[in-house]
C-alpha cells in the first residue's frame, strides 16, 4: 500500500474536517525518526504536535504500558482507583510550579483539560467571566474553541459561541504589540464589558504554541497575577504546549517564577498515550463536588504507568538541559539563515526545545508570508523532514523536536532544514 492509495482511502472515509498535514502514512517510528509504509525515512521535527518529548516509541515508555496493560488497562479512576494515578499525582503536584499544596485531576485530551479548569475556577469563585488572549489556542470542543483566540480554522462555521468569554491582545514584540497594550485592554474591558469581581479566571500560555511561540513577557504574568489576587481571579496557565521539558525547565511558568493557580498538562505528559491532567492549588481544586468532575477513562491506568516513566527519563536524562543544547543548535543555523535573508526571515525566537523562525515579505515584519511557509512545509517530506507551521498570520515555521534527538541524527536534520530552507528563500 502506498502513501498515495491511503490518503485516498482515507479522504474517502475520514471528513475533510480532520485533515492531515502530510500524506505520509506512518509504518514505524523510533525516537526522532519515522518511516512511511513505503520505507522512506523522516527526521521528525514536530512529534506529533509536542507530544513525543521522549521520543517516538522509548523502551521504557514501551515497557511500563506493555506491563500495565497486561495486568489491566481500565477499571474507571472513578470506580476503583489504582496506585499508578495516585504516584502520577503525587509527582506532578511536586514537580509543579511554586510551593502551595496541590491536588490534581486526570482527564483525556487537552482541551478535557483546558474545559476543567474553567468548571473548578468557576465553581470555586462563583463567578461566569473567562479572559484569554489573541491569538491563543486552547482546543476544539465548544468552550476550548470559545477560549482560542483565532477564527480560521478554529471557530469559522462553529457559532453560536460560548457566553462570557473575552480576549485581549497577547504581546507580540515584533509586531510591536507590548505589555503594556495588553493591560490597557483589560483595564478597559473591566470598565466596558465585565467587572473584575465577575471574572472567573484568566487563560494563559507562558509561549503561545498555535499563536506562533511567542513568549508571554515577564512583567505580564506578574502583572497578570497581581490583577488576579487583587479581584480573586482564578490564574491558569496552560502548559500543554509548553510542558515536560519542552522550554528547558519541567514547565515553563517556572522561567517567570510566577505560580498560577491552575496548569493544564497534557501532551508530552504520556509519550503519546492520551493523557492530561489538571494541577492547582488544593483549595480551589477542591471547589467542585464528588463526581462533578472526570470521566471515564481520564487517567487511564495505561497512560499514567507510560507518564511515570515519561517522569524518570526526564530526570535521568536531565532532558530540560538537553532541551537548551538542542534549541541553541537550532538557534545558531536559524540565526545564520536571518543574516543571509533579512529580507525574509523577521524573527528567529527560541526558549528550550520550542524553536521558531517567522518569515515575512519584502523586510516587512507586517507582512507576513504564509504563502512562503506553506511551500516549505509542501517541500518538507521531499527532504526527509517533518515540519509544521503556526502562527496567528501563519507565517511561522515551529520545530519541536525529540528532546532525546541523537545528536548525529540532530545534525543531519539541520543540514536537510538549511538545504530546504536556502533553497526556498533564494527562490
Ligand atoms: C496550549 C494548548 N492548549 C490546548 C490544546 C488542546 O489540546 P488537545 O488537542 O489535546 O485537545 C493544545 C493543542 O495543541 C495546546 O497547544
């Protein structure tokens, strides 16, 4: 079977909703490396969306799900609960941002996540308005999409939206959007649409990912956190993007020293097994009643046995440090590619392992070149790489790396990046 007769098939019976970047059927994939059911090989620069941080199909991660499914793989964590979700949450709660006492929840997917923050926030203030940013995204289910911050092709055809939900513009220094923009739009939205003693919560994340991984200033998520203890605003960072690792710290609140109230994680938290959790501080997390909260397979024995090893290899291996390595060596050929192309490349932005570089027309940085970063990612397979784009005018090309990435295989993925890169920009 090729990749050509799959994509065939598989348009004819998966809508055109859940579309796919490449046609490029996977058959086998270890740690940074892929192959398609016709023997081609990939280095895999984007891991299923910052899902693989420890690689595709690490033996540990193999070993731990393979021993827990024989031994069950589902009893309902709200029926008879087992030691596995117990121990993840022990170690989560540690291993989160600041000093409070912290409880957990385990849910499914990301958005589960993002949708139970806003229901324990709500619950715990009593209060219906949520505020998030330009630009941000925070899933597809109907209250996660009411969050996203960006219409095509998140909201367009999906109204009526969700009630009670406010966005403000997200800082963006080389659109020459700052701070101070932003609060400027929440001290008038206070005074315009909702009073701060209505809000229940403020939706962040410390680097947008979909948005275009731009990082949330310092002095935001400071100010930020003092708006929220001065009305009792319930502050959730969403670290689904950001998590395990990713930005070279366990999560990325952790650069600004700000604790938030609440964290989603999900993502890089399982090795791939459908996971996410929410992580706060105990007394907002207990707000909801028995049962309010959940579902059936959210923490599946399965995914929290692969989670805790996800855990041992990210400190066995200090993957947060290995996540700076492998964004500096990003870095220095994106940056090299800036100064040959200044007309082209606006941006090279890097925190950990979350790399980006944003293109742009004619030295312009206002405007973007979407069309420049589509034939990239149309030549990408071509060359033996994986790649994907974001970015609110999507013009960014975002790489998201293994952070267990060999470094000769690192190396060879540049070179094929720099090759493929040079020769669209001298076109
Ligand atoms: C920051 C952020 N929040 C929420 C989500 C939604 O997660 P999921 O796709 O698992 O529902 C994503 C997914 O890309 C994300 O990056």
């Amino acid at each position: 079977m090729t990749n050509q007769q799959l994509q065939q098939r598989k348009q004819a019976v998966i809508a055109r909703g859940q579309g796919n970047l490449y046609p490029v059927y996977v058959q086998q994939a270890k740690n940074a490396e892929v192959w398609d059911v016709e023997g081609n090989r990939y280095i895999d620069f984007g891991t299923g969306i910052a899902v693989c941080n420890t690689g595709h199909a690490h033996p540990k991660v193999v070993a731990a799900a393979q021993a827990q499914l024989a031994r069950f793989s589902h009893s309902c964590l709200m029926i008879n609960p087992y030691a596995e979700a117990v121990e993840l949450a022990e170690r989560l709660t540690r291993l989160a941002p600041g000093s409070s006492a912290k409880k957990a929840i385990f849910v499914s997917t990301g958005a589960e996540a993002v949708e139970n923050c806003i229901k324990i926030a709500r619950a715990h203030t009593r209060r219906r308005g949520v505020i998030a940013f330009n630009g941000g995204f925070h899933g597809r289910t109907n209250l996660t999409m009411g969050l996203t911050g960006k219409v095509a092709p998140y909201k367009h055809l999906f109204g009526p939206f969700p009630a009670d939900i406010y966005h403000v513009p997200f800082p963006m220094a080389a659109h020459g959007i700052r701070t101070e923009q932003a609060l400027v739009a929440l001290r008038n939205l206070f005074k315009v649409a909702i009073a701060p003693d209505d809000v229940a919560a403020i939706i962040i994340e410390p680097v947008q990912g979909e948005g275009g991984f731009y990082p949330a200033p310092p002095e935001l998520l400071k100010a930020l956190r003092q708006l929220c203890d001065q009305h009792g605003i319930v502050l959730i960072a969403d670290e689904i993007q950001t998590g395990f690792g990713r930005t070279g710290k366990m999560f990325a609140m952790a650069h600004s020293g700000i604790e938030p109230d609440l964290i989603t994680m999900a993502k890089g938290i399982a090795g791939g097994l459908p996971l996410a959790a929410v992580i706060g501080k105990s007394e907002i997390m207990d707000a909801p009643l028995p049962g309010g909260l959940g579902g059936t397979y959210g923490g599946s024995p399965v995914a929290c046995a692969a989670a805790l090893a996800v855990l041992d290899i990210i400190e066995q291996d200090n993957l947060c440090q290995q996540a700076n390595v492998i964004g500096e060596a990003f870095a220095v050929r994106l940056t090299a590619l800036q100064q040959d192309f200044p007309q082209r490349v606006a941006e090279v932005r890097q925190l950990g392992a979350m790399i980006a570089i944003e293109f742009m027309q004619n030295g312009d940085k206002e405007q973007p070149d979407a069309a420049l970063t589509q034939q990239i990612i149309g030549k990408a397979a071509a060359h033996g790489l994986i790649l994907l784009s974001c970015g609110f005018y999507g013009n960014v090309l975002r790489f998201l790396p293994p952070l267990t990435i060999e470094a000769d295989v690192l190396q060879q993925g540049l070179d094929k990046l720099d090759v493929l890169l040079r020769s669209v920009l001298a076109a």
